[in-house]
C-alpha cells in the first residue's frame, strides 16, 4: 500500500481531531478569499462605473457623498442646484461636455435617472430593443431591472415612478406620481456598469413629474407652478404658442378629461398602464420658470489638464455649489475599504496560524497512538523514508481537504453577501468569479500543512522498531 493510501486511512481512521483541522483550515482560507473576491471586485465596479467623468458639480455637502449618490448611485444626493448656475461651467474654453443628472424618483427602488443621451453614450451602452428617448417622459430601461421585471416593462409599455429614493423611499402608495406616467420605449443591452440598474429620461421630465407637487417630498425637483397633470400622456407640440398657455387652463383641461375619462375603481397606485387623454410636453416646460428648474448634479469633462486647476476652483467660490474631483473621491472610498479588509484579512491569517498549529497537534499526538502501528509497518518491509513520507502526506492531505471546503464555503458565501447586496444597492458581484490570488492560497495551504507535519514525519522517521515492539 503507497504512502497516500495509508495517510488517507489516518485521517478517516481520526475523524474528529482530522475534522476540526480541516474545519480551521477551511474557515481561515474562505475567510481570506471572500475578502480577495470582494475587495478586487469592489475595486473593478468602482473604476468601470466612474467612465470619462472628470468633475462632479452638486450642492454643497460632502463630496464624497456626492459623487457615491452622482456617479455609482449608491448614496443619497446633497440635495439640488439651479440648472442656471452652471451656465458658467458649461461655456467655460476648458470644458468638453457636461451632462445633467437628476434624481430622487423610483421604480420599485429602481433610480429613474433623468440625463441627456450621452450619459448612454459615455457608458458605451446599446440597445437591446427600441430606441433611446427623443422627448421628455419616455423611458430607456437598464437591463437588469428589465430582467426583474421583463413584463411590466416591455416597449410599449407606461409605468409611473414613486418618490425617493435608497432607504429614503417612501410609501408608493401615498406617492407614486400617477399624473405623469412614462412611456418604455427601449431596453438595454448588459453593460456591466450602473446602468444596468437604472431607468434613464430626458432629464427635463423630472420637472414635468414635479411640476403638480408642493414641498413635502423627498429630495424632489419641485416648481412653484401648479399644474395638476392628474391621469394624462404627454406630448411634443412645438408649435403652440407658450404665451397663449396659463397654468390655470392647463388645470382646468387636464381636471376636466380626468373626471371625463379617469376610472378611479382601477387607480391602485401600482406601477400600470394608464388611459391617453393629451397633454402638451412643451406648454409644461414653459410654465416652470427657468429659477425653478433643478438638477441634481452635473458631470463635467475636461478638454485639457488645465482645467483641473481652474474649474474646481471656480466652482467653489460659489456659496450653493461643491466640486468633487471622482478619481480622489474613490481613492479616498477605496482605502476606507481597504482598510476595513485588510483588518479581516488579518482575522483571516490568525485563523490559518491556529489551524497550522491544529494540524500539527493532530499528528504529534497521533504519533504516542501510533507508535506500534509505526512499527509494524516498518517490520512489513516499509523504509523509513516512506513512514516519513505518509506523515507528510497527512499534513498535505488535511490541508487540500481545508482548501477545497473553503473554496466551496467562500463562494457559496459570496453569492449569498451577492444577494443581500443587489437587494440593497442594486450592485450585482459575481459569485463564481475566481481570482489568481486563489492559486496562491491552495500554495499556502500545501505550505502550512507541509510545516505542521514536519515535526511528526521526523519522529516517526526516527522511531526505533525493536524498542517500540519490546515496549
């Protein structure tokens, strides 16, 4: 019988003492790898979703929470800004193009994020089906939150958001935005960024859905103009003379067609279709006078290096705006993290230290059990060098086994965080995504065990046969 074999026989022969080896083996290796699998994938999500953006401009506040609500859309925004205020930022020679952001709706916790198309463009997204949006209140749909909901937000499709947003959302019930619905009119193709977990407007429709509100919501973009838009589709009509528009006709033919044509025993306050009486898009906007219209931030960037010196700084001096630079932004973010994990992977190592010493326990006491054993295979023809090697080969055993229960218990454990996470932020991690560091730790594990059977191999190296069989 060779050396693995009769190793193999040990180990099942001491179930319990080789079981908790392999359990601390386990637990420090799963421990180190969720930590090596999160961190790098945390760290590939945060570069790939910060795209071209340079600058972001929002109100005053932290920055770093500005560009976490702004750019990864895992935080909640500092709150808004005049559109006005950033004319300068727009005109200045050093800058390319900026794009407006705007946020604080919801579709089933789902960001409706209204931005111009090239916020499409930036993130190189495609469409699966339909088209991008040519005026306000239509909808481009994030794949994955298609992929949640491929029924309710089809091509075609109209649907109304709530307010807030995060762990900010309101009840839907009291305030989903009914009035104003939108209308699906293309789904995405999966990028693998933020996009994926947004439905995206013209960023001019967040006005229009605020236009009917007062104040009481949360993180609104809201009009002091009160036009009840209550159970109407919009609609492009550019030729229509603004002047001949008040908001007090607007409200009585948008009152009179929703008594007219509205069933109210259907209004659940769900996300569904809604009936077509017409209300023009352009006479809305131009009831919203232009110190009324918010945005929530705006992504800038550069056309040359210059700018870093001047842009930021032009930005602050203003008493409502903050610039925040996202590349230090999610340095700063990283380290946090790192930190964090790098603590871990400490607790991890501590663990992987104290199953070594469990391994090696386990042989040298096994050894006092075994010494007849020992001795009787050597009467049977084994050479010293293959006792030597079976002890070993112990060591290595229990430390493959401890390797393979971790990479099982880590990545199953992966999938589970997956879950609670996209739940909660909406950021998907790949739970069988392996990482090279992986290899490594099957190296370490070999190495630790290797180490731990050291000491017993050399015992039983040297175990005397006469003296041990006269014993």
């Amino acid at each position: 019988m060779n050396a693995v074999k009769l190793s193999w026989k040990n180990i099942r022969y001491r179930p319990w003492r080789s079981g908790l080896a392999v359990l601390l083996m386990a637990s420090g290796l799963s421990i180190v790898i969720v930590l090596v699998l999160t961190q790098s994938q945390i760290d590939e999500k945060f570069k790939n979703n910060l795209a071209e953006i340079d600058l972001v401009v929002g109100a005053k506040g932290s920055p770093l929470q500005l560009v976490l609500s702004s750019v990864y859309h895992i935080d909640n925004p500092t709150g808004n800004i005049h559109e006005d205020s950033c004319e300068f930022i727009k005109n200045h020679p050093f800058v390319a193009s900026t794009i407006p952001v705007c946020i604080g709706d919801n579709f089933r916790t789902y960001r409706i994020v209204g931005t111009t198309d090239e916020y499409l463009k930036m993130y190189g997204a495609q469409l699966k089906t339909g088209v991008v949006w040519n005026k306000p209140m239509q909808l481009v749909v994030g794949a994955n939150v298609y992929e949640k909901y491929p029924n309710k937000l089809k091509v075609g499709k109209r649907i109304t958001g709530g307010h807030g947003i995060g762990n900010d959302l309101l009840e839907e019930h009291n305030h989903a935005h009914d009035g104003t619905p939108y209308e699906i009119v293309g789904v995405l193709k999966p990028t693998g960024k933020v996009l994926d977990n947004m439905l995206l407007c013209d960023y001019r429709s967040t006005w229009i859905v605020h236009s009917g509100h007062d104040s009481g919501a949360s993180f609104d973009l809201k009009s002091k103009i009160d036009v009840d838009t209550s159970n109407v589709e919009l609609q492009d009509d550019s030729n229509q003379d603004s002047a001949a528009i008040s908001a007090d006709t607007l409200v009585a033919e948008h009152t009179a067609e929703a008594h007219a044509g509205h069933d109210h025993s259907e209004h659940n306050h769900g996300h569904h279709d809604h009936a077509k009486p017409v209300l023009n898009v352009d006479s809305v906007l131009k009831t919203i006078p232009n110190s009324n219209r918010e945005i929530t931030a705006l992504l800038v960037k550069y056309k040359n290096m210059r700018a870093q010196m001047f842009i930021p700084n032009a930005v602050n001096k203003n008493s409502s705006l903050i610039a925040a630079d996202p590349d230090i932004e999610r340095d700063r973010m990283l380290k946090l993290v790192d930190s964090g994990i790098q603590t871990a992977n400490l607790m991890g190592y501590f663990v992987l230290i104290i199953s070594a010493i469990s391994v090696f326990i386990a042989l040298f006491s096994s050894l006092k059990d075994r010494g007849y054993e020992i001795a009787l295979i050597r009467v049977q023809g084994a050479s010293r060098l293959k006792v030597f090697a079976m002890i070993l080969g112990e060591g290595l055993l229990l430390s493959v086994l401890g390797y393979i229960f971790a990479i099982l218990i880590s990545h199953v454990g992966m999938w589970v965080v997956s879950g609670i996470l996209e739940t909660n932020y909406h950021y998907a991690f790949n739970p069988w995504a392996f990482s090279i560091m992986e290899v490594y730790l099957l190296g370490t594990a070999l190495l630790i065990g290797l180490i731990s059977a050291l000491l017993p191999a050399m015992k039983a190296y040297k175990t005397d046969i006469s003296t041990t069989l006269s014993k």
